[in-house]
C-alpha cells in the first residue's frame, strides 16, 4: 500500500484535525491483528502531522475483543482520546475517553458487484434490506444507490450504522437509541419477509446475529468484495437457534454455573451481572462469577470438573455461536433467561437477541415485533414454580434447587456463609501439575555461565 493509499485508508488527514481541534496531547491507537503491521507506520505519521504535539501509543492484544474499545489499555497508558481502526460491534459503552472510530476505506469493484445481484435478482423478495461490516460504512450511500435500482427490489431498507465515523464520543449517537435499533445498526419495521444483501465476508459475526435476531430476512444474498465471492441461500437462522435450544436444555440440567464476564465497559454489564446471579438464585443452582480475558477452550477447560455450564455476558460479536470445541455448554445471557427464568416461554420461532441491555428495566429493543418481548420480562419467578421438571436431555425427572445439607433450604444465607467458592476449588482431588515441593523453601543461587556449547563450569575432554 502506497502513502496516498494509506492515507485514504486510514483516513489520516481527519484524524489529524480531530486530534488537533480538541487539543489531545497522549493518543491512544487501537488496532486489530489484520491491519497491526501498518501500526508503527501510523503512529510515526500522526505524530508528525500533529507537529510534535501529540504522543501516540499502539494497543495491540486488546483486553477482550479488538471490535469493542479498549477503555482499560487505554486508560493504563494515561490516553486523552482513543482511534478506533477496523471493524466494530458498535456496543454502547460507558464512555470514559473520547473515541474516533476509523473503519478503514476498502474499495468496492461495483461491475463485480452489479453482475452477482442480477444473477439472483429473480430469487430475491420484494422488500429487501442492506446490510454491512462496518468497514464498508464509507460506501454505504453508493451501495444504497446501486443496489435500490435492482428491477424487482420494490424496497430497499438501509441499515446503515447509528454511530458514524466522525463522531468523536462513541456514547454520542447520530441517531438516537430506540426500539429500531438492532446491533448497532438502524433495524427495519413490520414482520413482511425480506431478502438480506449483505456486504462482507460470509463468516462475519454481523451476519449471523443479525438472521437469528431478525427472523423475516428469509433469505440471504452474501458479496465479498475481498474475495469477489457471492452466494444466495435460505437463512440458516432457525437452524442455529435450534441449536441453542440444546444448551439451554444442558443450562437447566447443571447445578453449577460459571458467569464469564468479557466485557467491563459495555452499559449495563453490571446489571446483567446481578441479573444473572438473580436467574441462577431462583433457579437453585450455584454460580461463579469468572473473568478470564479472551475466551478460548483451553481458559474454560480448567474449570470443566467443576462447572457444567458457563454464561457469557460479552458484546454481540463476543457471543460463541460454535460451541462444539468446548468441553462444557457454553450460552447468552438471552438463553440463560430462557433456561431459568420461570416465567420465561421461548420457541426458535420466537427470534433471539445478542443485546443483553434489551433486558434491563423493560427494554424492548431491535426485536420488539418479532416476539421475543415474551423471554424480556422484568419480573423473574419465583423458587416455588419450578421444583421439579421434566428434563429432555436425560428422559428424567430433574429436582431443582441446591439445598443446604443442615435445613434444606435453597441457597440459603448459612449454606453461602459456610461454604464459599474459594471453598469449593481448594477441596477438589486434583488440582494440576505435581505439587510436592511448593512447600520447600527456595533460596537464589547462582546458575550457569556461558554458552551452550561450552559452559564455564565444565572442562575440554
């Protein structure tokens, strides 16, 4: 990429102003793995285009997810602003430091694109809706334009982003939150069947939340404009939501959960927090809250003898839709209040949400006509309405409720008092690698000196 490209790209000369115009003298640049080697290059360009009067500092292995802002890293290295570059979720956050998202300018070949359309257009349904990664958002008035002008797309809705690129504080809008609000983005009314145009890569994150929130997108035109692939298809949403009905079965077979929190900024994390614990309580199982960084299989293996299901409270992109890796069920908070919440009844007709603000004080966001305003209740119900169920994993009768030994009762103060988490760990059989001599005492001595090849305590032979 040449200097002009990479200034494009970028998008330097804004940055710069913005910089400049509000006075940030330690400006932090957030970048994600695909684009981290132009990192210093940036850095050393934004430093001198400010003349000297701004220092910068690359975060690279981001705290949780490079889609959300690294408020901790930032704030770590004393950051007046943050800049934002590549792809992201959009997740309002409590806004500590000013944030400038940078998308990046990814050219479009629009005859490659023109030509996919009309080879399915015939396939598509009257009322359509384009969607894109955010790294399209640049493009997204001459996408509208282009693909509005398709003969028999009599709608096209624009789902175009609510928090625009020039915005210099992410928690300020360009358009308000209301209920038409779906990840991120600005989501289309009534529940007539729509075909999706999606700009980006098929394995997209955005792409398959956005089908399973948004039921009556029936089906799907894909177009990559790195890979120049395109592919029309049925939504494969029930089919994933299908899926999830097996781990919210497992949930309610687990005694033990683990709440792995992935996200300390988002607005409400705290909230979904207590409210999970509330679910757990009611439920009669016993919780552990766990902050582990990046989720991967081998972090969550460890506590796979202890714990039978785990609840992740994350942004949207952070939900983990494949699960066949891990050893134990992994699950969203909206599955998680479909599995213990009493008054909760949910089908995969119903639709599904990722957002788990839309379950804080009656929200009824993004997906508020498709149903599943029934599983965002405010009220959990109580102990006494589910003391027994039928469970459809193991064909039996499933008692709920962990009772103390002493009086019964179901998660009783005195049961908590006398047996802590730390508790719980300490007293397991094995607890890893071999550990006969951490009682030993240890002194410092002196090691070895030299080369492998020849060390000075040894002598020629």
């Amino acid at each position: 990429m040449d200097s002009t490209k990479l200034r494009i790209f970028f998008d330097v000369d804004s940055t710069v102003s913005w910089i400049n115009n509000h006075g940030y003298r330690r400006v932090a640049l957030q970048f994600p793995d695909y684009i981290l080697s132009f990192s210093g290059e940036i850095a050393a360009l934004l430093e001198k285009e400010c003349n000297g009067n701004a220092k910068t500092y690359i975060l690279a292995d981001t705290t949780y997810r490079s889609c959300c802002v690294d408020l901790i890293a930032a704030e770590q290295c004393g950051a007046d602003c943050i800049v934002h570059y590549g792809d992201s979720c959009m997740s309002e956050i409590v806004s500590r430091i000013p944030t400038r998202f940078v998308f990046g300018d990814v050219s479009i070949e629009w005859e490659k694109l023109e030509k996919a359309v009309y080879e399915y257009k015939d396939k598509f349904e009257p009322n359509c809706c384009l969607l894109f990664d955010a790294i399209y958002a640049n493009s997204s008035d001459t996408l509208f334009d282009l693909l509005s002008k398709v003969p028999g797309v009599e709608s096209l809705f624009n789902c175009k982003l609510l928090y625009r690129p020039n915005n210099y504080n992410h928690n300020q809008p360009s358009t308000s939150i209301n209920a038409n609000c779906c990840l991120g983005r600005v989501s289309p009314k009534g529940k007539q069947n729509k075909t999706l145009l999606f700009i980006g890569e098929t394995n997209s994150p955005l792409l398959s939340l956005w089908l399973m929130t948004n039921l009556n997108c029936i089906n799907v035109f894909t177009f990559s404009p790195v890979t120049l692939k395109h592919s029309f298809e049925r939504t494969p949403a029930t089919r994933l939501l299908k899926k999830r009905l097996f781990l919210i079965e497992k949930l309610r077979d687990a005694q033990t959960v683990g709440l792995v929190i992935n996200t300390l900024d988002l607005v409400g994390y705290r909230e979904a927090l207590e409210r999970t614990r509330k679910l757990c309580k009611v439920a009669g199982k016993k919780s552990y809250t766990l902050a582990v960084g990046k989720i991967n299989v081998a972090k969550l293996s460890n506590f796979a003898n202890d714990i039978e299901a785990f609840i992740v409270l994350s942004c949207p992109y952070g939900i983990i839709l494949d699960v066949s890796d891990f050893y134990r069920p992994v699950l969203s908070l909206f599955e998680a209040e479909a599995a213990l919440n009493p008054q909760c009844r949910w089908l995969a007709g119903d639709g599904w949400t990722a957002e788990f603000r839309n379950f804080l004080n009656g929200n009824n966001l993004a997906v508020s006509e498709l149903e599943v305003h029934k599983v965002m209740l405010d009220e959990i119900g109580s102990e006494a309405e589910i003391n027994s169920d039928f469970s459809l994993i193991t064909g039996k009768m499933r008692m709920t409720g962990v009772r103390d030994n002493v009086n019964g009762d179901i998660n009783s103060c005195n049961a908590l008092s006398a047996y802590t988490a730390g508790d719980y760990f300490s007293e397991r059989t094995w607890k890893g690698l071999d550990d006969r001599y951490a009682g030993e005492s240890l002194t410092v001595q002196e090691g070895r000196s030299g080369t492998a090849a020849k060390y000075n305590s040894e002598s020629f032979t």
